[in-house]
C-alpha cells in the first residue's frame, strides 16, 4: 500500500478528532487525495496511525463542509470540484453579499459593529487555517444578519456546504489570508460610514478576489497532476 498521509502528531491542546480532520481537510485542499477519490477508513487509518473512531467522525465532518460525499451502498468519496461549480457559486455570492453589505450598511447597529471589529481582530493573527476559516465564516454571517433580511440568509445558507469548501482552498493558498483580511476592513469600515454604495462594491469584488483565487487553484492542481 502506498502512503501518502503521514502519522498525526498528537496535541495536546486539540482532540485527536480535530487534527484528524485538519490533516484529512488539509490533504484534500492540497491534493494529495484527489476528487472522486474513495476514502477508506481503514485505510486512512493506517496512514494516521490512529483508530477508525476520528477518521470516520472527520469524514462526516468533511462531508457536512462539502469536501467529501456520501454515495449510497458505495461510501465515501472526495467530492469533485470543477470550473463551473466555482463559477455558478461565486456568481450568485457575488450577488447576493454585495447587497447584504449595502443592507447592513443601511441598518447595523453600533453594537453590531463592535462585533465584527472583533472579528477582524481574531483574523489578524490565527492559530491555524481552521481558526482564520472560521473567522471568515463568522465575519460573513455577521453581515448576513446585519442585512435583516431573513430571506437573503437562507439562500445563502443553501449555498454553505460549497462556500466553506471554496473559502478553505482560497484561503489556504499564500497571500490570499493577507488580503482578504484587508478586504474585511475595507467592507467594514464602507459599512460603519453607513455608504451603501461603496459596502455593495467593496463586498462584491471581495467575493470575485476569492473567486479568482479558487480559478488559479483548480488550474494549479490540474497541472499538477
């Protein structure tokens, strides 16, 4: 049997599930397993040194991400991502986060405000890609529920199992965390000045920043392979 993963390294700050996870997430953004590739939890297992409990608990986390899906009867399998799934998605996020940040922009509290300053300054310096994820994540839904508009936020919540397994591989390729935070404090400050125009502009390009980043991604790995 080839082996392509390595043994995990235990933490003791983390559950052995959570390194488990990161290593399998990390190893499927990188490539190393490949989309419509069966994944095998003893198999995996073996590669990790550890037992099938984590492996299999990451493959349902991965799964809930959008990494990975289930088929029926057949198991797991890493989900395939192709130009267009990336392009129909960011299309509609383009869209739809311009004109969430225009509404927030228009109605946000003070108190909200505060919220996402502190979100930006956990993005300043995370622990780990896992960390600056969710915080992308955190400071996205915080926008969303600025807007009051209940219906924007489900379509959107429609679209999270694809947006998070995008938003994992832009952000993990160097450089883009960088930017993408500076991209934050721009929509932020546009947001607190209550200009809806420019939280609109600033929030769309955001969204086609990252959509670029995902292009340049998928192109990378198809050379790679």
């Amino acid at each position: 049997m080839e082996r392509r993963l390595v043994p995990v390294k235990l933490d003791s700050y983390k559950p052995l599930r959570e390194i488990v996870l990161e290593a399998l997430r990390e190893a499927i953004v990188g490539g190393v397993l490949e989309p419509g590739e069966r994944l095998m939890e003893i198999q995996l297992a073996e590669e990790m040194g550890v037992s099938r409990t984590p492996v299999r608990e990451a493959i349902r986390k991965l799964e809930l991400e959008g990494f990975v899906v289930m088929v029926p009867r057949r198991g797991a399998y890493v989900a395939g991502v192709s130009h267009k799934d990336v392009k129909d998605v960011f299309e509609i996020r383009e869209a739809l986060e311009g004109l969430a940040a225009g509404l927030a922009a228009e109605k946000i509290t003070d108190e909200e405000i505060e919220e996402l300053e502190r979100v930006l300054h956990y993005e300043k310096e995370p622990d780990s890609l896992e960390v600056l994820v969710q915080s992308d994540i955190d400071f996205h839904a915080l926008l969303y529920k600025a807007s009051r508009n209940e219906r924007l936020n489900q379509i959107l919540a429609n679209l999270r199992e694809q947006t998070n397994r995008f938003r994992t591989t832009s952000l993990a390729v160097p450089g883009r965390a960088k930017y993408a935070i500076q991209e934050h404090r721009a929509i932020v400050d546009a947001i607190a000045r209550h200009d809806v125009e420019e939280a609109q502009r600033l929030a769309g390009a955001h969204i086609e920043n990252a959509a670029n980043v995902m292009y340049e991604a998928l192109r990378t790995r198809a050379g790679n392979r």
